[in-house]
C-alpha cells in the first residue's frame, strides 16, 4: 500500500535513559532547544551535573530551579522533573518512589501553570480535582487523569495489539489507527514520533488530517508510552540487538499489519 511518513525528530539514545513521556527531556542539544529556553536550561543542566557527589549543590539546584520555575520557565520545569523523577520508570514503580504524594505535591506546585494545562486541561493550575476517565486497565492511573480534550481523545483512541519484531518476538504495542469519514484520494498517513514520547504528541495532528480525509496510522516504540519496553532492554542489554535495528523492525512490522 502506498503511504507517507510524517515524524518527530529522534534524538540518540545512548545518553538517555528510559523514562515516562508525560514529561519532556531536557537533555537535548542545546540547537533543539527554543531561544528564550537556552540560558535557563543550560544553568539547570550544568547543576544536573554535579547533583550526584555533591548534597550542597544538589540543594541549590533545587532551589534555583524551583526559582526560576515559578517565574514560569518550561525548561526548568523540566530539569525538575528530570532531577526528581529520574531513573527507569518500571524499578520506579517496583520500588514505590512513584507514589511519593509529598514530592509529587511540590513538584507541582512549582510547575509552570502552562504545562500542566498541556496535558491535565485548565485549572491543573490550581489543583482542582478533576473526574478519572474510564480506561483499561494497561494503560495505567496516571493516563486517567488526563482532562484536555485533545489528550483524552487521543488516549481515549489508543489500542493494544501484540505486534511481532522478528528479533525478539511478539510485543505488546499500543498503537492509533483512524479512519476518515468521508476518505480522500490520497494515501494514509503514518506517524512517527521521536525518542522519550509518545502518541500523545500527535493529539492535535490527528483530527485536521481525518477531517482532511486521511487515514492516520501511528504506534509507540519503546522509548515511551504504553508499549511494552522489557522485551526490547532486555535485548538490548543482552547484547543481542542494536537500540535502532529494533526501532526498525518493529516500525516495519507495524507498516506491514496495518497498511
């Protein structure tokens, strides 16, 4: 079938570790970055740095980023994130860091108020209580507090599937497939997003491209989202598959099921 490719920019995965896209990453060449976010982002990246062997420092760059984050800045927004809820998501949630209720109250509440409403909708600011959406069980609690429209039709939309990557077997794959109302001449389309997301990046692209009478087809690879990571880290780690080989093969055979 003939298609065409629409895509994120994907980042190398060598220097990042898994972790959930709710949030975006602030280790990215500084060139992605936007103008008004370089000089923030790179005080906050350089004090990530020596968070490590140093408490004191690791103290300032709380308080710097909590700083600059309430005045309202994204990326050190961001480097917060990175700074407190860094590490693999799964041994994360094994390990119960994820239902710190103090921690994630004050990541919160020094998080620039835009932000939130890019996925928790208007009033996230103001940690109005919202109504859980009714979802399966894969995809998680976290998802079911989405309250923008966009994304709770997005994540709402979403399927799972296992999808065969001849490397290393069949994988449970959360994917989008939506089919216009009235189709145009004219081949589906399929989405790629970059590394550390998900298909919730495509939130506003979906419903323009259906009401353009395009068929929209998109899934999630291993960096983030729903999909399944363990059969691919465990291949990797094992030496048995190079990271973007497996991105392929996997892109390739969800190609193959669905167009």
């Amino acid at each position: 079938a003939s298609f065409a490719f629409l895509h994120a920019p994907i980042r190398p995965a060598a220097a990042q570790p898994l972790r959930p896209a709710l949030f975006p990453r602030l280790a990215q060449p500084a060139a992605l970055l936007l103008p008004e976010q370089l000089p923030s982002a790179l005080v906050a990246d350089s004090l990530l740095d020596s968070v490590g062997g140093v408490a004191a420092a690791g103290v300032g760059a709380v308080l710097l980023i909590a700083l600059l984050a309430g005045k309202g800045n994204m990326a050190s927004g961001a480097a917060l994130m990175v700074l407190f809820l860094g590490g693999d998501p799964d041994e994360r949630d094994a390990s119960g860091a994820n239902e710190n209720k103090l921690l994630k109250e004050f990541a919160l509440s020094i998080t620039p108020s835009a932000w939130k409403k890019a996925y928790q909708g208007e009033g996230a600011e103001d940690g109005e209580p919202a109504a859980l959406l009714d979802l399966p069980a894969w995809q998680g609690e976290e998802a079911r507090e989405l309250t923008e429209p966009e994304a709770v039709t997005c994540v709402q939309q979403m399927q799972l599937a296992p999808i065969t990557v001849p490397s290393i077997g069949p994988v449970e794959t959360c994917y989008l497939s939506l089919t216009p109302e009235a189709p145009a001449e004219a081949p589906p389309v399929m989405l790629i997003h970059g590394f550390d997301s998900s298909l919730l990046e495509f939130r506003y692209l979906t419903q323009p491209l259906l009401d353009a009478g395009l068929r929209v087809e998109a899934m999630e690879w291993w960096s983030g989202g729903f999909t399944a990571r363990a059969p691919f880290t465990e291949a990797i780690s094992a030496g048995k598959a190079e990271p973007w080989d497996l991105i392929r093969e996997h892109q390739l055979a969800f190609w193959k099921r669905q167009l």
